[in-house]
C-alpha cells in the first residue's frame, strides 16, 4: 500500500498503522439501547490512546457516526468536513468536488454521504 500515492485512490493508504479494529454489537430489547451505545462509547474511549489523531481516522465501510452526520441534504461542505477527513484525508476536497459534478442533486447520500458544493466552489 504504500507504494500507492495518496491522491490516486479515494482512500488513502493506511501506511503507518498497526491494525484496524471495527466494534460491533447488537442487542434484542430497544429498551437496552442507551445502554450498550453508552458502553460502546466507553470501550472507544479506553482505546482512544491508540488511535490515530489530528484528524482521527477512519475506513468509510466501518462507519462511525460519532464523527459527525448529515443533517439534512444540504450539509455544507464544512460539517462534513468533521467526517469527511478522517475517511478521506487530503482527497476528501477532490472527492466533493467529483460528487457536485456527477451529483449535483445529491440523490445518493446517506449520513455520512459527499457534500454537494454550492455553485461558486466549483
């Protein structure tokens, strides 16, 4: 991986890290789940000494949505930016900008989703 430059792919090699680590959980009763979102959010924390910072980062297919959200479909391209350059680092400006052009309607998003850029960003 790292003999592949960081702008020729959306993502940007992992060079430097050990390991990726993915928390899952799940749980049946509804009335449990402030519970285990909260412990979760514990076990992060207690890992957050070993992450990555400045910015934490993160692999898009293991989505985190403590980063941050869209809040409707006109998130600006700086709330996401909260997300969007942990995923994608220095391509995440580059990728807004492919995403505005192929999607200027932003029918594909989802929360953590490209912003659309507004016309003078172009």
């Amino acid at each position: 991986m790292s003999e592949i430059s960081v702008s020729e792919t959306p993502f940007p090699p992992r060079k430097g890290n050990l390991c990726e680590i993915q928390y899952y959980f799940s749980w049946d009763d509804d009335k449990e789940t402030g519970k285990y979102i909260s412990w979760t959010r514990r076990v992060c924390g207690c890992m957050a000494a070993y992450a990555s910072k400045s910015p934490r980062a993160a692999y898009l297919n293991y989505r985190d949505l403590d980063l941050g959200m869209n809040k409707d479909a006109n998130t600006s391209y700086a709330q996401a930016s909260l997300w969007g350059l942990s995923y994608f680092k220095n391509n995440f400006r580059r990728l807004a900008q492919v995403k505005t052009l192929v999607d200027p309607g932003n029918f594909f998003r989802n929360e953590q989703s490209l912003p659309v850029l507004p016309s003078g960003e172009k």
